[in-house]
C-alpha cells in the first residue's frame, strides 16, 4: 500500500510546490527586467537633461561652425557610460543625425527595435517596456526617452543595453527558488513518508497477525498501537473477532478430543462382546466377521479423531533438528511392516538441519511413509529422500502406487477424503490431515503431486533456520 499511496502524495506535493514555483519564477524574472529598465530610463531622463540645452544650428542640425562646451559634456559623459556599463547610449535629432552617441560608430538602423523606439520617442512618449528577456535569450534592452525644448521634441535619447548580466540574476535567482523547492520536495518526502508509516503501521501489524492466525499460531493478537482512530477500533474489533474464533475452535477440539476420548471405552466393551459372541458361533460366520471389522475400523476413527485433536491443539517443541536423521530413524522403523507387505522402502537421508519439533515431524513422516506403503503394491518401491533447497530442508516419499488424478490431488489431505478408488484399502481417511496439522504449528508444510511414470510424491517441508515462534513476536504482536 505504501508503494502506491507515497508516489501519490509526492505528486500532489511536488505538483503545488511546481505551482507555486513556476509563477514566483516569471516574478523573479519580470522583477530583474523592470529594475534594469527603469534604471535605463533613470540613465536616459539625465541625458535628455543635459541635451536639452545643447545649441543647435538654424539649419536644423547641419553645419556646425562652432563647439558648444554642453554638447562636449555629452559627449564625454556617453562615452563614460558606455565605457563603464557597456551600454549603447545617442542622443539623435529628428532627422536621425547624431548629436552625441558612444560609440561613435552606432547610428540608428533602418528598422528594428532600436528604430520602433525611436519613433514613438518622436510622438512626445517613452518607449514601451521591451519584451521579456528570458535566461536562454540572447536579447538586448532598448529604452528611448524625448529631448523636449519649449514644448517640442527636437530629439531622442536611445540606449541599447546588453543582458548578460540581468539575465546571469534571474538564472541565480531561479536556482536559489529550485534549491529552495528541492529542498521542500526532500522536506515533504520526508513528512510522507513519515506520514504513511504512522498510517500503515497498524496495518502491517494486521497483516502479520492475520498471517499468523492463518498459519495455526491463535494466540497471536494486535497490541494496542498508534495510527488513525479508526485503525485502533479496527485492531480492537480484529482482537475481539480472533478471540472469539479460538474460543469455537478450542470448543470444537475439545468436542472432538471429549467424545472420542468417550466412546473409546463403551467401544472397547462392544468389540470384548463381540469376541466373547464369536467363541459360542462357528469360526468361519461371516456376520461375526463383518461385525468386528466394523467395530475395529470404528476405532480406529476414534483414534485418528483424537490424535488430530491433540495434533491441532498442542504447542510445538521447535529445536533445531538433524533432519536426515530423524527420516533414516522413520525408514528404519517402518522397514519391516513394509517388507511384510513385499514392499521395498528405501532411503537417502544424508545429514541436513531444519527448525522442526522432532515429535511433530515423526509423526507426520510416519503417516506420509504408512501412508505411502498401504497404496504400493507387492514388489514394488518406496523411496524416502532428504534434501535442502534454500531455506528449507525436504523430505520426498515417493511410491510405486497407482497415484491419484489432478482432480483428485487437490482434495488429498482433507479430513475424510479418500480416492474412490481405494475405498476398500483399510484408513480414516485422516492421517495426511494430521500431518498437515502437526507441520503446521513448526511453518512446516506439505505438498503432493505425480510421480513419474506413476505414483504418488508427498515433499514435507520444513524451515532450516529459526522460524517466527522462535524469537520474540514482532513490533505490535503479542501472545494472548
């Protein structure tokens, strides 16, 4: 849920800040702009100033005879301006014939910028503001401002300024904005990410706590946390919802344990009954026979019924666990009841360690191995193999049997369930549910499929390494 709910509030927060930023950095750029010009108009007002009072001829500005000592000082101060700021600066008469002008090569252009200018000085008003001038322009600054005398304007003053330097401004500046949004960016990951962890902490304790109810482990509960109120009430109402499932299940089991630890002594007085019938009848009566064996496979319910009550009630002795061992121990001790069936039973157990309870596992191994040895037939071969792949040890029981369909592997270790096939092989139909259950406690499982060319293959797994009962319960976890 983080992975999608942090992208978006980073989205939302970059997409306010670039809302904000774009427009502070069209200010910051107009601002530069607008303080160069009116610095510029600042520079052309005084020389308008100063060449309002230079004399100039009758003829209009054609032949001049004589020096005036203002239009000198013009003249000197155009040419330290342009010296100084590197700006193009005249004065220029109506006819476009210069009065003063720095450098001394610049005159007006036919047309232009520099010519639009100066002809709206002509109209008596100040130029427009020039076009914005943005960082990646290599454009120029023209201000022009009237030389007015006795109500008329006799000529114009023009600069024409560079903009390296005002547009050298607004890039700094618009770093400086983008170093200060990075920075917001950076500030707002953070507080998201702090955010959605204060959001989805409880949620992830939830879901480590669902994942232990689901794996067999009951007593795990959500312990009171931060995060939103309603995820509190929610972690409130899961604790309530989990207690009252173990309460049903511990009913249940002890139902099941209850009744048949009950019916296990009135049945073992029937089947004495029975045996103390069959002496006064013939040997070979059928009813007699068919009777006991009714009352034989009813037990044996009984107990697989109270072994798998016990098997899902009791807590797991987890160690670490010489794995190869303890299946050489199970192929060793089932080897005979095999070979009375002509059955081989076969094993290659080398040395491997996994996190297992030692009692659960042979029990579990003995249900898959007798399991395994009922469906072979005479002469053929059961093979029980020990391996580690990763993180996990394995054992592989595989038979010569007549295995089951893909229809019918997906039902295979459900309580009751047997093959229609083999419905006259004697069983409960619940030794693979009291593997899966005994394995269940330790995170161990087990899975069944084909074996080539026929057969069936049962894999027990179980971790190498300390599994989660091992250690102290996660942050936000606690025992009942």
């Amino acid at each position: 849920m983080r992975t999608r709910l942090l992208p978006l509030l980073i989205v939302l927060m970059a997409a306010v800040l670039l809302a904000l930023g774009v427009p502070l950095g069209i200010s910051v750029a107009r601002a530069g702009q607008q303080r160069v010009v009116v610095d510029r108009i600042d520079d052309t007002a005084r020389f308008a100033a100063l060449a309002q009072f230079v004399t100039e001829d009758a003829s209009g500005g054609s032949r001049r005879t004589t020096t005036d000592e203002r239009r000198e000082t013009l003249r000197a101060e155009l040419a330290s301006y342009h010296e100084v700021y590197g700006i193009r600066a005249g004065v220029y008469y109506r006819n476009q014939v210069p009065m003063a002008n720095a450098p001394t090569t610049w005159f007006l252009p036919p047309d232009g910028e520099v010519r639009d200018a100066f002809d709206e000085a002509l109209l008596s008003r100040r130029s427009h503001d020039p076009e914005q001038v943005w960082p990646w322009q290599d454009g120029r600054l023209v201000v022009a401002s009237p030389v007015i005398r006795d109500g008329d304007v006799v000529a114009v003053v023009v600069t024409e300024s560079p903009t390296d330097a005002m547009r050298s401004r607004t890039l700094h500046g618009w770093l400086v904005i983008g170093a200060g949004e990075f920075a917001a960016v950076l500030l707002a990951v953070g507080a998201a990410l702090r955010l959605t962890g204060w959001v989805l902490r409880p949620v992830r304790v939830l879901d480590a706590t669902t994942h232990d109810i689901a794996t067999g482990r009951l007593k795990s509960r959500v312990a009171p946390s931060g995060g939103p109120p309603e995820l509190r009430r929610l972690a409130r109402s899961f604790n309530e919802m989990a207690d009252h499932v173990q309460d049903v299940l511990e009913q249940q089991r002890a139902f099941v344990a209850d009744a048949s630890h009950q019916l296990r002594n009135p049945l073992s007085a029937l089947l004495l009954r029975i045996d103390l019938l069959a002496l006064e009848l013939p040997e070979d009566n059928e009813e007699i026979a068919s009777v006991r064996a009714e009352g034989k496979r009813l037990a044996r319910v009984l107990e697989d019924l109270l072994d798998l009550a016990l098997a899902e009630h009791t807590e797991a002795d987890l160690r670490t666990t010489d794995i190869g061992a303890l299946a050489a121990e199970r192929v060793a001790a089932w080897a005979p009841a095999a070979a009375a069936q002509g059955v081989r039973l076969t094993g290659d157990c080398p040395p491997t360690t996994g996190w297992a309870d030692p009692v659960a596992l042979s029990s579990a191994l003995d249900a898959v191995i007798d399991n395994a040895v009922k469906f072979t037939p005479p002469d053929g071969e059961v093979r029980v193999e020990v391996a580690a792949t990763g993180d996990a040890a394995t054992v592989r029981v595989s038979d010569d049997g007549p295995g089951l369909t893909d229809a019918e592997l997906v039902r295979v270790g459900d309580r009751f369930w047997r093959s229609g096939h083999h419905q006259n092989v004697k069983g409960s139909g619940l030794g693979l549910s009291i593997c899966r259950a005994l394995l269940a406690a330790g995170d161990g499982t087990v899975g069944f499929g084909h074996r080539d060319p026929r057969g069936l293959e049962v894999t027990v797994t179980v971790p190498r390494t300390g599994a989660r009962g091992s250690g102290p319960l996660p942050y936000g976890l606690t025992e009942r």
